[in-house]
C-alpha cells in the first residue's frame, strides 16, 4: 500500500511539474541574463555615442533612399505599401502572431498552447514599461527625434502620392519602434520555444512586419533594430533567464482553467487545438 500511494504521488508530482514547466524557464539562469543584459545595453550605448549614432544613421540614409525611393509614384508596389501603413494593417501580424501560438503549426508543442497564449500575453504586459522607459529616456536626451520622411530629401510621401490613402508616413518621436519591440518580441518568444527551422520563420516575418513604416519614412532602421531590439532583448531575457513569468503564467493559467473548460465545452471551439490538448 505505501509503495502504491508513493507511486501515486511520484505521478502526480511529474504531472504537475510537467504541466508547470511549460513556456518560460522555471529556474534562474544569471550568466545568461547578465550576458543578455551586457549586450543590450552595449546595443544601445554604443548608438548613443557620436561616432555610434554617425554609423548608424549612415546605414539609416542609405536603406531609407534604398526603400522610400521605390515609392516614388502612384503604382501597385505604392498602394501595397501605403496600406501597410494603415493603422487596420495592424491587425494582420496580430492575427499572425495569436494564429501562431494558438495552433501547433509554428512548432509550439500541443500542449503547451494555453501555456503560450498566456505567457504571451503577459510577455507583452513585461515589455510595455521597459519600451516606455526606452521612450521616455530618448525623449529626455533629445534623441526621439523626427522620421527620416521629415528630415531627408528627397522624400516620397504617401499622404503626398496616394492622399486618399490614410498611411502614416511620418513622426515626431520616432525612437525606440514600438512595433518593432513587439514583433522581435513574439519572434523571439517563439524561437526559444520551438528551436526548430520553422521557428525561425517567425523572424522572418518580423522583420516583413518592420519595414512598411521604414519604406513610408515614419521610422529609421535604427528605430527597429537598435530600439526595438533593445527592449525585446531585456524583455525577453526577464521571461527566459528568471522564474518570474514562469510562475505568473502558471497562476493565471490555473486561475482560468475552470474558464478554459467552460469554452472547451462549446461545439467547434472544442476542436481547437489550444482547448483541446491531447
């Protein structure tokens, strides 16, 4: 009878553990995240130099007159690119990006899809105030400046090219991106996952989702890659190198378990992969 209950209670503990240890790392990793934390601010502390931030917007003239000047008329390549300028544009990577974590197919296992969608949700909840802290710090040292749209000629404009159009095309603070914060964000997410080709896809799609305000002028490359990157790499070694989002995501998951079950129940929502894990 013991060695019954003692197994009995070996099982539910690798259960549990195995039900817990889903999307973020359970244990502390400080090498890493002091590694990642080096390296971010080294990112961004060397664009804050003179030399640092004459290098880069180099790279930001030559990629913005490379990409802006391809829209220099009314053509289908101009209307494609004035539409991804569209604040509703906005919804295609966010559907994307709850499309891939949401169904298996980008290499998330099955069962970890509840797990995912809400250590997502709360990695992005993680990433706002660190993006914020980036925003509010360039506005103060005057670096937030214009987009380039504002202050390179010849710049080709959308609201100029196709008015009827509603893109955004400029900025008066452009760094750090935001978009680009959330998107290297998921990508990430999604990597350190999954660790397979298909995952890799994700930055792939990323850095497609970065480039329609690069090509309208409301952002420079530097914005992206620089900015942007800085917060998704703080954000995402706090997910990955500390315990902290392991816990909340397994808390919040427990809490809307009963909620999760309920929907489960409800024809065809129960086909989906994400309420039905097996």
């Amino acid at each position: 009878m013991q060695v019954f209950y003692h197994t009995r209670f070996m099982i539910r503990d690798s259960i549990f553990t195995m039900n817990t240890v889903t999307v973020f790392r359970p244990t502390w990793n400080i090498k890493a995240l002091i590694i990642s934390h080096l390296f971010a601010f080294a990112w961004l502390g060397f664009f804050l130099t003179d030399p640092g931030f004459a290098f880069w917007r180099s790279i930001d003239q030559t990629i913005f007159y490379s990409l802006n000047g391809t829209v220099s008329e009314d053509t289908g390549w101009t209307r494609f690119w004035a539409w991804a300028n569209v604040r509703i544009f906005d919804v295609v990577p966010l559907i994307i990006m709850l499309v891939s974590i949401t169904f298996p197919g980008m290499g998330i296992k099955r069962d970890r899809l509840q797990q995912a969608i809400i250590g997502f949700i709360l990695l992005l909840v993680l990433m706002f105030p660190i993006r914020e802290s980036v925003y509010e710090y360039a506005r103060a040292i005057g670096l937030s400046g214009n987009s380039p749209s504002l202050m390179l000629e010849p710049a080709f404009r959308f609201s100029q090219i196709v008015p009827e159009i509603p893109a955004k095309d400029a900025a008066g603070h452009s760094f750090p991106g935001d978009h680009a914060a959330v998107v290297l964000t998921w990508a990430g997410f999604i990597i350190l996952n999954a660790r397979n080709g298909w995952s890799f896809f994700a930055l792939v799609l990323a850095i497609f989702f970065m480039l329609p305000r690069i090509v309208g002028g409301a952002h420079w490359a530097s914005d992206n890659v620089v900015g942007g990157a800085f917060s998704a790499i703080v954000t995402l070694s706090w997910a990955f190198c500390t315990p902290l989002l392991h816990h909340l995501t397994n808390a919040t998951h427990r809490l809307l378990t009963p909620l999760i079950r309920l929907i489960a129940k409800i024809p065809l929502l129960n086909q989906l992969p994400i309420l039905s894990q097996k």
